[in-house]
C-alpha cells in the first residue's frame, strides 16, 4: 500500500474542502498546523478499506478486461506517468481507478478510535473487521465534497474537456497510453468516439453492479 505525501494531497486534491476545524485529533495536523504524516496514513488505510470492501462485491479487473485487454487504446500508463488518483489506487487495475478523495476528518470520535485501532495493528483479523464495517457506514459521508448532494464538483478541467459530478458521487476515472500512429485527424476523431461510447458502456455497467450496495450518484471519466 503506498502513502502519499501531505504536499501531494493539497496540490492535487481540493484543498478548500478539508476541515481543519476537525483536524485537532489524532495528530491529524502537524507542528505548523498543516496536513500531516499521520493524516496520510490514516487515509490511506481508509482508502484501503474502501478498496477491499468494493472488490468483494465487484469484479473491476474483469470489468476492465473486457473494454481495454484488446488494444483498442494502448497498453497501461507507466508509473511515472499515472496521475495521483492512479497510482495510489489499491483496485490491483490497471486502467480504471477511484477519483474521490477520502475526508476522514469528518469521522466520529468513536469511528476514528477504530480507525487508529486498525492502522496500529493491521494484522488483527478483529480490528481489521471493525474497521471494514465502519468504512461501510461512514463511506458515504467521508468522500462527498460537501454536505449539500445537490452541488456538482469540478473533477477534470482541460482544453477540451470539463468534467462536473455530483459533490457526494462515487467517481471513477481510466487512464492508458494512446495507440501509436494515430497522428491524422480522422483517426483522432474515431478514436474520441470510441472513447465516449465506451465511457457511457462502462459507467453504466459500473453503476448497475455497484448500485446494488451502494445508493450513490457513479460517475465515469477518461483522463
């Protein structure tokens, strides 16, 4: 499991959302009053448990196989390469990966104790099974962006694209190298057709298998 940085959560997440009104418990903040170490690691291991819990009900490495394993857009992103989102995801794919951001901050008292609970002692079956059935419980809450689900967040801004989501959605993104040799406008142009057609396909087969445990906007995009 790898653990990001605190520089890297407020340069690439949204850092106008965290709640730092929140943060005065379990060393979430360090000396100078910014994210810390700890905060990291407690939401990595939270972002972990999230993994675990929705490959136990969804199969995402079939569900990637049969849109990317032929070819159609090119071979997985190199590490150095993949977006933050991409190679901190713990889904074990390679193309499709989670886009939210995990505000554990907003946990209770109680929840974080079982949270700290688990990350000091990650081989306790006990406490690795409280933790995964908080997660289940506060879930929804720890990745929405704001209280209000009738807002829409900015998740992807670029020159040809602007991707908004329901501020409490559970986002997925799928990133993979480009095929080489498609240089000419015509082959561009069917390959962003592609593209669009297959993200509905995939966002919705996403939201009818994650639908049946999960009452929440899914979202899917390409980056």
């Amino acid at each position: 499991m790898k653990i990001i940085q605190p520089k890297a959560v407020m340069m690439y997440s949204f850092p106008r959302n965290y709640h730092r009104d929140m943060m005065d418990r379990a060393d979430m903040l360090d000396e100078k009053g910014r994210l810390s170490e700890r905060y990291c690691e407690l939401q990595a291991k939270y972002k972990k448990l999230v993994c675990d819990w929705l490959m136990s009900k969804v199969d995402f490495v079939a569900i990637e196989n049969s849109y990317f394993d032929n070819g159609w857009l090119g071979m997985p992103v190199d590490d150095e390469k993949k977006t933050i989102y991409q190679y901190f995801c713990d889904l074990n794919t390679n193309y499709l990966y989670l886009r939210n951001n995990y505000y554990i901050e907003k946990l209770s008292d109680d929840e974080l104790t079982v949270l700290c609970d688990y990350v000091n002692a990650p081989d306790n079956r006990m406490c690795y099974t409280q933790a995964l059935q908080m997660v289940q419980e506060t879930f929804a809450r720890v990745i929405a962006e704001n209280d209000n689900s009738n807002t829409k967040e900015l998740f992807k801004e670029t020159l040809d694209e602007v991707i908004f989501c329901p501020s409490n959605a559970l986002v997925f993104a799928a990133r993979a190298t480009i095929k080489t040799g498609l240089t000419d406008a015509d082959s561009m142009a069917a390959l962003d057709k592609q593209m669009a057609a297959i993200r509905v396909e995939l966002q919705e087969e996403l939201r009818s298998k994650i639908g049946t445990f999960i009452n929440l906007p899914v979202m899917m995009f390409f980056e």
